[in-house]
C-alpha cells in the first residue's frame, strides 16, 4: 500500500477524532479551569494581570500543553501491542503523518488561539467592570496573534515549528516519552535561542560598543539593541523583503525538516 488515498485519510483523521474526543475536551475544560484559577488568585478590584504577563501565560500553556498533545496522538508507540496495531492499519505512512500535523498544528491551535482569546476577552470585560484604579488602555489589550508588537505571534510560529519535533518524539521514546519530549524541546528552544543572540552579537560586535541586545531572541532578522548610557532602545532590522525571506526560510525550513525525518522514522518503524 504506496498509492495515497484522500478517502483512507479522512476515513484516519475520523477514527483518530472518534478515539480520543472525549479525554481532548476534557483536557480543553482542564486548560479553562486552570485559566479561571490562575485570575481568580490574581485579580481584584485593586489588581488585576497585566498585559504582558497574559502573553507570558499564552505562551507557556500552548508551549507545553501543544507539546503535549502532539506527543499524545501517536501515543501507542509507547505500548508494542499497540504500537504493532497502529502499525497494521490500512493507510500509509504519510497519510499517517498528514493525520499527525492535521491534529497537532491545524486542530490544537486553532482551538487554543480561539479559546484563549474569547477567555482573555471576557477577563478584560470583567476588570473594567469591577477594578477601581486607573489602568492604562495598553494593559487592557486583549491577547491576540495578530498584534505584531507582543511576543505572541513569534511564540505561535515557534510552537508549530517544533510540533514535528514532538510528534518524532513519540517514535523515539517508548518510555518517559512525555518527560523526555518536553526536555528536548526545552533544550532545543534554549539553543535556539542561544545561537540566535550569538549569531546577531557576532555580527553586530563592531557596532555596538557598550550597547547590549535586547528583544526577541528568536528573531533572527531583527534585533533591538539598548543603550545605558542613553536609556534608548533602537531598532536594527534586515530590509522588509530579506526579513521576511529569512523569518520564512528559517521557520518552514526547520518545520520541513523535522517534518520529514519523522516520516522517515515511521516509514522505519512499519520495515
């Protein structure tokens, strides 16, 4: 069976949605829960979560609850029965694969951006209805991917390149797989972002003097860089056209590759 079948796809991305709908929206009321008490400890009428902290709360659970998940569709290579089962159904390895990313980097982020948002919206309504202190308007911004001046957007292309990672994750680890997932993924994010800034200060050494890099690490066409002396920031960018290209190239690039040596090892795992 070499020959793709759209109707063997569908028919896999049905089964895998009958298999598992039920522990997804269980987690997605969990996710809620915990959103609700985490305001709840944080919020009255004299304090409420600033903006950028509600970034930092966006980020961290699609982060580590995506990881999560994407490590979870191919759960059953953690068990060899089921792993053999998973194995012997009618489809091939990259309409296995397409029902992986159709789940992990389409389905889980469009629920959690929406559901994050609508949750962020109706927090925002509730602290203007009951705070009593003078809030800039900046700090009542709702969270969204499409405000390109927060770190949102950048985090939200980051979790779809390493969803790959995760769902290979789950070929490589039979046991612990969850554990040894989000350690990789740490471990990567953290080279990421350690070559990043060693790639922009090497460059940029002769230019900047006693001035330090600051801003999104993982933007490697653009940086900003703060002057003590002064109290300013400026901003260093590649020109429109190559920052995108590079944004691009770097983002899909990495997701491509990462996408096919998963294929590879599934491919692997059905000799």
């Amino acid at each position: 069976m070499n020959n793709f079948s759209l109707k063997r796809l569908l028919l896999l991305i049905k089964k895998t949605w009958v298999e598992n709908y039920r522990i997804w929206f269980m987690t997605l009321g969990t996710l809620i829960a915990l959103y609700t008490i985490f305001h709840l400890l944080t919020t009255d009428r004299k304090h409420l979560s600033a903006f950028y902290p509600r970034q930092l709360l966006y980020s961290l659970g699609l982060l580590v609850s995506g990881t999560l998940f994407g490590n979870f569709i191919w759960r059953d290579f953690s068990n060899k029965g089921q792993s053999i089962n998973f194995l012997l159904l009618p489809a091939t390895a990259f309409e296995k694969l397409l029902t992986g990313i159709f789940y992990s980097c389409l389905v889980f982020p469009a629920v959690y951006i929406t559901t994050y948002t609508l949750l962020d919206a109706a927090y925002i309504e509730i602290v203007k209805s009951i705070t009593t202190l003078q809030i800039d308007d900046s700090e009542l911004r709702v969270v969204s991917i499409w405000d390109t001046d927060t770190i949102v957007l950048p985090v939200t292309v980051l979790f779809l390149m390493i969803q790959p990672i995760a769902l290979m994750s789950s070929l490589l680890f039979e046991k612990f797989s969850y554990i040894k997932t989000i350690t990789l993924i740490i471990l990567g994010i953290f080279s990421l972002a350690y070559f990043s800034f060693f790639l922009k200060e090497s460059i940029m050494k002769d230019l900047l003097g006693d001035k330090e890099i600051t801003g999104n690490i993982f933007n490697l066409a653009q940086c900003y860089v703060y002057s003590p002396q002064h109290n300013t920031i400026d901003t260093i960018s590649l020109p429109k056209p190559m920052y995108y290209f590079v944004n691009l190239t770097l983002t899909i690039g990495g997701a491509l590759f990462f996408t096919f040596i998963t294929f590879l090892k599934l491919k692997e795992k059905e000799i």
